[in-house]
C-alpha cells in the first residue's frame, strides 16, 4: 500500500509541477505581453507630449494674435471717439455760424424797415 501511495504522490507531485510549469509559461507570456503594452504606451505618450507642445505653441500665437487684435479695436475706438468729438465740434460751430447769419440777417432786415 505504501508503494502505492508513493507512486500517487509522485504523479501528484508531476502533475503538480507539469501545472506549475504551464502556469510559469502563462506568465511569461503574460510579462511579454505586458513589456508589449508598455512599449506602445511610451510611443503614445511621446507621440501625445509632441502634439501637446505643438497645441501649447499653436495656443501662445493665438493668445498673442487676440491681444494684437484687441490692441487694434482700442485703437479704433479711440480713433471713433475721436471723430465723433471733431463731429460735435463741427455741428456746434455750424449752428453758432447759422445762428450768427440769421441774427445778422434780423438786423439787415429791421435796419430796412426801418427806413
């Protein structure tokens, strides 16, 4: 009996490591698979930082160019103020000419009535 509780434990102790053995080369594979993984991860990431300076010097020129083109509407508003005050000088100056050629019109014509 004793023989045969040898040779069980044998082919348990083999069946045993022929499993370990499977199990081994299924991680093995597995760590293959992994390194795999990894490497692409650090293709895409480095592919990934390239397109994110890219984005990050695309997006200092466009804050550059809103600053330059907000720069240029100050600059036209100030110029429209501008305009508008040389406008509100040139309507009271002609009303003050009109009212003065009226006024000197009043008194042409009482000086003929007058007569």
């Amino acid at each position: 009996m004793s023989a045969a509780v040898a040779e069980d434990r044998q082919m348990t102790i083999e069946l045993s490591m022929a499993k370990l053995q499977s199990d081994g080369a299924h991680i093995q594979s597995d760590f293959r698979d992994l390194k795999a993984d990894l490497k692409d991860v650090r293709s895409d990431l480095g592919s990934f930082k390239s397109e994110f300076y890219a984005f990050k010097s695309e997006f200092h020129s466009f804050k550059f160019e809103v600053a330059r083109e907000f720069g240029a509407v100050k600059a036209s508003i100030e110029t429209v103020g501008t305009q508008i005050e040389k406008a509100k000088l040139w309507t009271i100056l002609t009303a003050v000419g009109t009212i003065l050629s009226m006024l000197s019109s009043m008194v042409v014509v009482v000086r003929v009535l007058k007569l």
